[in-house]
C-alpha cells in the first residue's frame, strides 16, 4: 500500500477511533472540560470512575498514530509546491505534531486527577485548573492544523472551494474559544460552543482530505 493511502486511511481512523474513545468517555461518566462541572463535582466524578477511565485510554495512543500517518501523508503530497505551500504545510504539520503533545499531557492529567481523587484530594484544584486550560489552549495547534493544511491545499488544488471554507471557519472558531481557556480554569465553559462548532467541523475537514488522499 502507497504512503499516501495510508494516510488517507490514517485520517478516517482517528476520526472514528476519537469518536469511540468520546462516546465511551462520556458512557463512563468523565467530566471533560467542556462540561461546565465545578471542582468539587469533578472531584466526585474522578473519585467514582478511576478504574473506568483505563479501557477506552488504551485506544487513544490509536487515534495519535493515526493523525500523525494523516499528517505526514499531506506534507509529502503538498511538500512539492512553491515555496509558500511548502511553509503553510508546515504549519500544519507542526499544528499536529503540537497537539498531539499537548492531548498526551491532558490525557495523562486525567489519570493524575483519578488518583488524587481517591487519595486526599488536595491536588486537585491544580491538576483540574491545569487540565481545563491545556485542553482550551490545544484548540489554537487544531487550529494551525486546519489554517496550514487549508491554505497549501488550495494552492496545490487538492482543497475544493467548500472544504476551504469549513476550514477557515473552523479554525476561526477553534482559535475564538481558546482565548476563553484562561476563564475555564475552575471548570467553567465560555465560548464552549465555538470550540464543539469548530471541532466538527475540524472532524469532517479531515474525513474530506482523508478522501481526497485515497482518490490520488
């Protein structure tokens, strides 16, 4: 199998394993932090699925292999333009790369608010604060994902007029509710909105390129 299919496959499997790994979540009864929940109800929520938290876990390292083959598929592919669609590339690359490192720390606060949870609970206030800011912040690299791959697609032709559009819109919401990161420290959720708008918007942007990749 060509690289670039690989890719194209990679896309739509991080789509649909992070779509599982949510829903899974949200069955256990994760309090993520865009759901409004204040310390003390987190803390409860943390201190009852401690346990639960571990199997879906298992399938996120999935979902960053997964984006990382989809992200590297569409800089081999976009790296052959002129200079300009070379740079806007990587910045979606790095986009990527970024988020992946900041989502590894936000899934690893998860398991640091669990076991602070059922033991003494002091530590919570700052891993919990921390947890909502670093997860507020990650939409600006989603964000540089979207902006960098959009503009080198267009100018390589790979981006129709349509998909350019989700992916300025995207991005623009994305960025939006990340200046709100540093007012959710305690669990609040402003502009939370923006941030679900511009992340399915952001899921369905990638599915389209993962077509595009596999039609090549």
């Amino acid at each position: 199998m060509e690289f670039i299919a690989l890719a194209g496959l990679g896309g739509i499997g991080f789509v649909l394993v992070g779509i599982v790994v949510n829903v899974l979540y949200l069955r256990s009864g994760l309090p993520l932090p865009t759901s409004g929940k204040g310390l003390d109800a987190a803390t409860d929520s943390f201190d009852g699925i401690a346990d639960a938290l571990k199997k879906p876990s298992v399938l996120v390292p999935v979902t960053w292999l997964c984006l990382t083959l989809f992200a590297a598929g569409l800089l081999s592919v976009l790296w052959r333009g002129n200079a300009d669609q070379t740079a806007w590339a990587l910045v979606g690359f790095a986009g990527v790369l970024l988020q992946n490192a900041t989502f590894a720390c936000v899934e690893a606060l998860r398991f640091g608010m669990a076991t602070a949870a059922r033991h003494g609970r002091g530590s919570m206030a700052g891993l919990w604060g921390m947890s909502n800011v670093l997860f507020g912040l990650n939409q600006t690299f989603l964000a540089m994902a979207l902006l960098g791959f959009t503009v080198a697609g267009v100018s390589g032709g790979l981006v129709p007029l349509w998909q350019a559009y989700l992916g300025y819109l995207s991005a623009a919401l994305l960025v939006v509710s990340s200046l709100a990161a540093p007012y959710n420290v305690e669990g609040g959720n402003r502009l939370g909105l923006a941030g679900l708008i511009g992340w399915l918007g952001w899921i369905s942007w990638i599915v389209a390129y993962s077509v595009t990749l596999l039609l090549r």
